[in-house]
C-alpha cells in the first residue's frame, strides 16, 4: 500500500514546472495555480517519486500512465471550465486530471474501466478532502446518460472516432476536449456545441494518450 503520507514537494521544484507549463502556452492562471498546489506525487508510483514534479508521462498501475502536466494544463484551459459546471471525465486512472478538474468546478463525474486504479484514485480524493467527485467503474465510451447533460466534457484516452455518443451528453454551448485517432499520435480536438445543436470542431494540437478501450477490463 501507499505510505499515507508524503513529504510536501518544496515551493521550488513546484514552481520550476509551472514555469516551464507556461513557456509551454497554458497562459490561465487559475489552472497555473491549481496545477501548483496538487501533489503530483500522491498520483504518481513509488518508483517514480523522483520524477513527480517533472513535465512527463509516468507509467501507473495496469500499464496505464498519469497525463503530462503541460497536457494537462493544456486540456483544462481548452475546456474552459466555469465553477458552477459540471463535469465528466472519461479516464480517471491516477486521478490527477480529476483532482485538477474538482478544484475548478462543483462537481465531476468520472468513469474508469480498471477497479484497481478507481480505487486507488478515490482512496487519494478522499486524502485529498476532495468531495465534489463522483466516481464509476465502467466503459466510459458510454459516457453517464442518468447524469447527462453535462457542461463539459473531457476525454483522458484517444478515441479511435469521433466521439459522437459523448457529444449527445453535452449541454447546448457545452465543450468535449478529446484526443482523437487510432495511431500513436493522436489529434487533441475541441467540439463545441451550439445552441442548434450544430457542432464546431478545431483541432489543438497532437498527443499520445493510451487507447479508449471497449468494455470494462476484466483483469483487476
Ligand atoms: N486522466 C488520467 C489519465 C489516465 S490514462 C490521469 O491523469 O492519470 C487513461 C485512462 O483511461 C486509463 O486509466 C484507462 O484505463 C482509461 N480508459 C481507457 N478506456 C476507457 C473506457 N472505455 N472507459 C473508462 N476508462 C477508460
């Protein structure tokens, strides 16, 4: 198990990578400020305790990885969250991108397909005293229909189309923010919703997020 406590990262190395998501382009600072004060280290395996604090991927449990801060910071900024939204996110994994998301808006639904990283990551929230987040074990390529619509969306693993059963559970002027592509680099969209229920696409840049899988996994 994980040690339940760990050692307040020094304001220092927190910020060096801030500076670094800004050179990068994240320009909010309110999502600036929420990636300073999250322990990325709660999120991340021992094994990689040293790398906590810098701007990568890491590998988590069940051959999943914990998103790279700069993608991070990028994709929340591009959701362009209010406080009074909610929000559901397909991916939980470590949980980080969730914690980032719960401290910006009232409530986050997320959905996961391995009930060890689930727990894991709601064994954190709870550290965390993160109460606005809900989570479900599931295949999150259905989204949530008995929560739905939602104000936004976001999608932490590259859908192989385009998310068109999501984009059914989001609010008129609601944004998805989703990797999009079946190869190892995939296109990071932004689908906004109008009020016709028209729907704009741009893409943001490209990413390599693990694959959204069909189903829940079977192994733990
Ligand atoms: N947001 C996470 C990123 C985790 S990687 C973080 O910050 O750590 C993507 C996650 O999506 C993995 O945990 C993977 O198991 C999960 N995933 C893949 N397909 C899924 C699906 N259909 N439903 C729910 N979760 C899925």
């Amino acid at each position: 198990r994980r040690r339940m406590t760990v050692a307040p990262t020094d304001a220092e190395t927190r910020a060096r990578l801030i500076l670094s998501l800004r050179q990068g382009g994240v320009a909010d600072p309110r999502v600036l400020r929420v990636l300073e004060e999250t322990p990325r280290d709660l999120f991340v395996p021992d094994l990689f305790q040293e790398r906590a604090w810098e701007d990568s991927a890491l590998p988590i449990a069940c051959g999943q990885t914990i998103s790279q801060p700069l993608i991070v910071g990028m994709m929340t900024e591009a959701l362009r969250v209010e406080p009074r939204h909610r929000v559901l996110e397909i991916g939980t994994g470590s949980g980080y991108q969730t914690a980032v998301l719960a401290k910006l808006v009232r409530l986050v639904y997320t959905v996961e397909r391995y009930r060890t990283l689930l727990a894991e990551a709601e064994a954190r929230f709870k550290q965390l005293g993160l109460l606005n987040v809900v989570t479900r074990f599931g295949d999150g390529g259905e989204g949530w229909p008995e929560q739905a619509p939602f104000d936004r969306i976001m999608v932490t693993a590259a859908a192989p189309g385009e998310p068109t059963r999501l984009l059914g559970q989001l609010k008129p002027g609601g944004v998805l923010v989703a990797p999009v592509g079946k190869g190892a680099v995939q296109s990071l969209n932004r689908y906004t919703l109008g009020s016709g229920g028209e729907v704009d696409k741009e893409h943001l840049g490209d990413v390599r997020f693990v694959p959204l899988l069909e189903g829940v996994a079977k192994e733990l």
